[in-house]
C-alpha cells in the first residue's frame, strides 16, 4: 500500500534548502540505523531548533530492515512532537539509491526526499536514470537529489584523485535535463572514517598530528557561478574528532590514522550553495568510544542500556555541536 510522506508528517527538501542557501547555512544529514542514533538525532535537533535530514541507506536497510525503519522515521515525527516541537521539520530521505526501483520503492514507502547516485555511470546514462526517478519522485511531490562526479575513496590514488573531481561545465545541461532538486558534488570529501592516506596528508610540525588536504573551494566556487542559489550537497563530511579516535583506541581499539574533514572547512563550505551536509562516520565514532569507555571502567556491567544511555548521550552532545558549530543550522526551524 502507498502511503504519501505528508500523512507520516514528514517534509520534502524544497523550502528547507532554499532558505539554506539564501541563509547561509546548512541542513544536517545524519544516517540512522538503530533506535539510540535516531532518539539522539532528535533529542538534538528539538534542542537546538534544527531541520534535520533523517538518512537510510541501502546498508541500513539491510541492517535494521526498511519497514522498521520507516515506522522508526513516522516514530521521530511524532517523538519530535512530545518533545515540544509543533511542526517539526524532519525530512527522511533515501542515501545513494542506486536504481529506479529501489528509488521508487521508497517514495510508495513514505520518504519525502531520494538520492539516485548514478554518478559512477557515463554522463549520458546518469542524465537518463537520473530523470526517471525525478519523473516519478515528482508526481508525488518527493525531492531528488543526484550525484555528479566520483567520491574519492581511501582506495583511490592520489594522482587520480582530481579527475573524480565534479567538472563544473557539466552542471548546467545535468540539472537541466534531470530537473533533480539538489545535486551531491564531489570537491575533495570522502566516505568513511579514512578519507586520506598518511601519504594523501601534512604532518603539522608542531603536534606531529596529520593535516588533510584542503577541499577544492575552486571548484565549489565554479560550480555555484554555473547554478546561482541551486542546492549543493557534500557527502562523505564527517571530521572524525581526534577525542573520539583516542576514546576508541584507549580503551582497546585499533583505528590508527583515521582522518576526516577538518571543520573549519565544512563550516566555510555551509556558508556557500552547500545546504546539506552528510555525516555519518562521527556518530559511529562517538557510539562505539562511549561504549568502549564505558564497558572498560565497569566490566561487570551487562544490561545494554547501562552502556547504550551514554553513547547516545555523547552522539547527541556530536549533533549538537554539528549544528551549532558547524553547519549553523540552530533556530533555523519553523
Ligand atoms: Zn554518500
């Protein structure tokens, strides 16, 4: 049976990005996969009178199953609600759909917002794809987001690393024949916890601590002058925060040389066309340190809400600090 996002409460992209861009800021998009990720999600966007995006990806539905986890989303609205937030301003949006059936799956499921990542398809076909889930997304009012250029991943060569690079004289012709809402580029951001090699980086000579190659503001700049006030995407943005790191390898892991994007980048980058800002690599960080710190000071504990309480604690205190500090979405909601 079908069922249109707005009876779940849910809300497209549409208004939120545009006053994104005109505001200069950005709408956090958190991944869930699990009841503690979205209650702090929540918890933290009510508090910090935040839009937020709510993101399934195709892992997370073959993690916590899809049913669940759209009742989980119509479950946040209503959370939303008991905490205080009358018209709460949650968008749940598919993360790099991969097919048109599985795009349109989701927008007869109730989400409000698809990506289709076509973008590792030629030009042409991704033009192609690309439309045919705008087609149909749009009759029901569901927003679309697409993807232009190759995220550079921790397997990649660093020589090769420019070519994946989003080329801004495609752009124009690309929104104009797919007529998506909202486009994912690629200036240098990267998926996972690892988005640099050792060999990718700087080493600050004072801390000795690696420095990640900047992100092409260049490029981001050509592409905003082709598309004026059209809504760009940044994938792959977590910072990986060295406390979290420590956390995780003082109390028995083993992450060495984890690195993401520095904040002050994404900051700079929130303030431009960039209105949505993934992250999901930090919350998994700042679970498993929790969990880790927790499990390590009290080994007779068993219950998993005695470990469970403050990893979704410290994820709220991370999306909290994300939308203040970072993507400057606070007191942006309705
Ligand atoms: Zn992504």
């Amino acid at each position: 049976m079908k069922v249109s996002f707005k009876e779940l409460g849910l809300v497209n992209t549409r208004e939120m990005f545009a006053k994104a861009v005109k505001g200069g800021y950005a709408i956090p998009a958190f991944n869930f996969n699990n009841m503690e990720q979205l209650q702090a999600i929540v918890q933290a966007a009510v508090e910090t009178k935040s839009p937020v995006i709510l993101q399934v990806s195709k892992g997370a539905r073959n993690y916590a199953n899809q049913t669940l986890l759209r009742y989980m989303a119509q479950g946040a609205v209503e959370y939303a609600k008991e905490l205080g937030w009358k018209k709460p301003q949650i968008v749940l949006h598919l993360d790099h759909g991969d097919s048109y059936e599985l795009c349109k799956s989701c927008v007869d499921f109730g989400f409000s917002s698809v990506m289709i990542d076509a973008s590792s398809l030629p030009y042409e076909e991704n033009v192609k794809l690309t439309r045919k889930v705008v087609n149909y997304a749009h009759k029901y009012d569901v927003t679309v987001e697409a993807e232009l250029g190759v995220l550079a991943g921790v397997e990649d060569e660093v020589s090769s690393a420019v070519s994946h690079y989003t080329k801004p004289e495609e752009v124009i012709d690309f929104v104009k024949k797919t007529k998506c809402d909202s486009l994912a580029i690629s200036i240098g951001t990267s998926h996972g916890a690892y988005k640099f090699t050792p060999e990718q980086c700087t080493r600050d000579p004072k801390t000795g601590k690696l420095v990640p190659p900047p992100l092409a503001f260049d490029v981001l700049k050509a592409i905003e002058k082709k598309l004026p006030g059209f809504p760009i995407v940044l994938h792959g943005s977590s910072s990986v925060p060295q406390e979290y790191v420590d956390m995780c390898n003082q109390f028995g892991g083993n992450l060495p040389n984890a690195i993401g994007i520095p904040e002050e980048q994404l900051r700079k980058a929130a303030k431009s066309a960039v209105c949505k800002i993934n992250i999901d690599s930090d919350s998994r960080l700042a679970m498993t340190g929790a969990i880790r710190r927790h499990l390590a000071e009290n080994p007779g504990h068993f219950d998993p809400r005695q470990y469970l309480k403050p990893a979704r604690e410290e994820m709220k205190k991370m999306y909290e600090h994300k939308i203040i500090n970072v993507l400057g979405s606070n007191g942006k909601a309705r």
